[in-house]
C-alpha cells in the first residue's frame, strides 16, 4: 500500500501529507513547515487551499503554484485543485527596529556613490514594477537637492494636511502610477533651489517618514541622495531599513565610487541587498548591435569581490530615457526599448532577496 489510501473521503492531513513534500525554491524547507499552507478546503473531489508567500512579488511563484498543484492532484480521488496566493511581508527578523514606520512592512534604500547613474530612473521604475506585481508600494523623493519623482511621475500639486487621533500634523501622499509619493518637490517651487543645510534636511525626511500617511504599505522605496555626505549618512544610520540597493553603471570611476556608499551602509549595520548596472549597454534599434558604451562587467565584478548579488542589468534606452521626462516610467511601456521586463525581473529577485534575508536571519 502506498502513502494513501484509496478507500474513503480526502482528507485535510492527506493534503498537508502531500504538499510537505513541495519545497519553498528560495528559502528552503517544505511549505507546510514553513506554515504557508492555509484555509485547506474539501468539496468531494475538489481540494482549495491558500498560500501564504512571503512576498507578492515572488519570482518563484508560478513554480511554486505547478508543484504544489501536481503533489495535491496525485492524490486519489482529487479531480479539481484551486490555489489562491496571499503575502505577508512582515519585517525581516534581525533588522533594527529603531522607530518603525506605522504599517510599512519594509524600508528600501536606492542608493549610488555618485550622481548621473540613474539611481532615481531605477527607484521609479522599481517601485512601479514592484506594484504590477501585485505589493502595495511608496516612493520616498528623499534627494531633496534635485528632486527628480515629480517629474518622473507627472505628478503635481500639494499633500493635504489633517491631524491624526494623537492630534499630530500629518500629509496625506500624492499618488502616481499606483504609488504613494512624497517629494520636497511637490512643496517648493520647481525653479527655486532647495538652500537648505544637513540638520534642516534630516528633519523634513524624518517628517515625510513619520507625518506621512503612508500605511499600509509592503514597500517604502527611498530614493537616496547620492553619495555619503551627511544627509544620507544620517538616513542610514537613523531610520529602519530593511536594506540598501545599489545602482552603478559599468564604468571604472562609477563603481570605485560606489564601494564607498556600500562601505557606509556596512558601517551602519544595513544590509546590503544587492547591486543592479543601469545603462550597462545599448543596442542600436536599427542594427541590433550592441555597444558597452561605459564599458562591460564592471558591476558584476563588483558583486563578486563584495559578495553580493548583481540583480538586475538595464540597458541604455530612449524609451527610458523618455519616459522619465514625461511622467511615464518606462516599466509601464511596451516599447521594446524601454526594458520593462528587466524592471519587473529586477523587482522580483530583489522581493526574493528580502524574503531569504527575513529567513536567515530568523
């Protein structure tokens, strides 16, 4: 006799009995272990049953919805097999949680040793892609000297103010695209510059995380300012981050200026999520041939020599380019040139990569 038996009804253990031998791909272990297994349903021969992911944006999840549903189907008697997928991104374990954000799950810093690297492009068209699938995401325009999320999201106008039940002035976020945005942008005038020293700028992003309505919210995308000065120092030593992305181009003097941000972050006890190459090559629409305009490997090296991963690459695009001036980032376009899938991919291996660090540091 094998396993099961073939005489009587199915039952709930049988189904957990088989879905244990179904593994997490990315974290490991089997998903009843892992407690994703919910709200087990019988009708006859139809067996329902939820799973509960780590993130919405998980890359593995159809595989995950194949494997499951053929372990559950060999059962016998089974004739019919409805999956229904949650998330729960709860903070990872191990972060510090000095002054959480009220119902933000995570906190992403984008960041670059330097500027003209297309930090805040990636930051926009992250949060977008991380949207489509499926998270509940915020933007943070925390560049306060070259506010760029106005622009890049078309978005205009003033946050309106209230007070909240502990009579604390609070902003309500503009939105854009799906996302939650807060930017110095949409509170100065554009043509204005921002003359502002460090201690004054630390306290207004400290206000734009904690007096924003932001919840509830998977992920709150920060778009840093570039380098190490005082103002980012400050934000990575002083907020809840669940980790840092870094962006860099191929080129020599990018990424030998990028080790000094990921040193900083080092420094501050973040971690390092991983590192993703905007501009890493064009390709010529007409020809198809392909150019390392800022050179080649620069980023994977750097990956390799700092031990961690290389995410994402994203060539060099008009329809990217195009898109940041219009308020339509590239990650919604079917322009072949605009690259929308490599920001989806990068949006879900960097959803995966906070996932496996909740779990390793459990």
């Amino acid at each position: 006799m094998g396993l099961f038996s073939r005489g009587g009804p199915i039952t709930e253990q049988q189904v957990l009995a088989a879905l244990s031998q179904v593994q997490e791909p990315e974290l490991g272990g089997d998903l009843v272990s892992r407690r994703m297994i919910k709200g087990v349903r019988i009708d006859g021969g139809a067996v329902s049953f939820t799973i509960e992911l780590t993130t919405p944006a998980c890359p593995l999840k159809e595989q995950i919805q194949r494997e499951a549903e053929a372990a559950v189907r060999a059962l016998p008697g089974v004739t019919e097999v409805g999956i229904e997928f949650t998330a729960n991104t709860r903070r990872p374990a191990g972060i510090p949680e000095q002054a959480p954000i009220p119902g933000v799950a995570n906190v992403v810093a984008v960041a670059a040793g330097k500027g003209g690297v297309g930090k805040s492009t990636v930051a926009a068209n992250l949060a977008v892609a991380l949207a489509q699938e499926g998270a509940r995401v915020g933007l943070l325009d925390a560049d306060v000297f070259g506010p760029s999320m106005p622009l890049m999201f078309g978005v205009r106008g003033q946050p309106e103010a209230f007070q909240n039940e502990q009579g604390e002035a609070m902003m309500v976020p503009l939105e854009g695209h799906g996302i939650k945005l807060i930017s110095v942008g949409f509170l100065v005038d554009e043509s204005q510059p921002v003359i502002w020293r460090g201690p004054m700028v630390s306290q207004l992003l400290r206000q734009f995380l904690y007096n924003v309505a932001w919840a509830p919210l998977d992920y709150l995308v920060l778009d840093m300012p570039p380098g190490t000065g005082d103002v980012a120092l400050t934000l990575a030593q002083s907020l809840p981050l669940t980790g840092a992305l870094i962006v860099t181009t191929p080129q020599a003097v990018a990424t030998a200026d990028v080790v000094k941000a990921m040193e900083m972050f080092k420094k501050v006890n973040v971690p390092l999520l991983g590192i993703v190459e905007n501009m890493a090559y064009f390709e010529a629409p007409d020809t198809g041939r392909r150019y390392d305009i800022f050179g080649s490997g620069g980023a994977a090296r750097l990956a390799e020599r700092q031990g961690v991963p290389l995410l994402g690459q994203i060539p060099l695009g008009m329809a990217v380019r195009a898109g940041g001036d219009t308020g339509q980032p590239a990650v919604i376009s079917d322009a072949p040139d605009a690259y929308a899938e490599q920001f989806r991919a990068l949006a879900r291996q960097l959803a995966a990569r906070i996932s496996v660090l909740k779990f390793a540091a459990a």
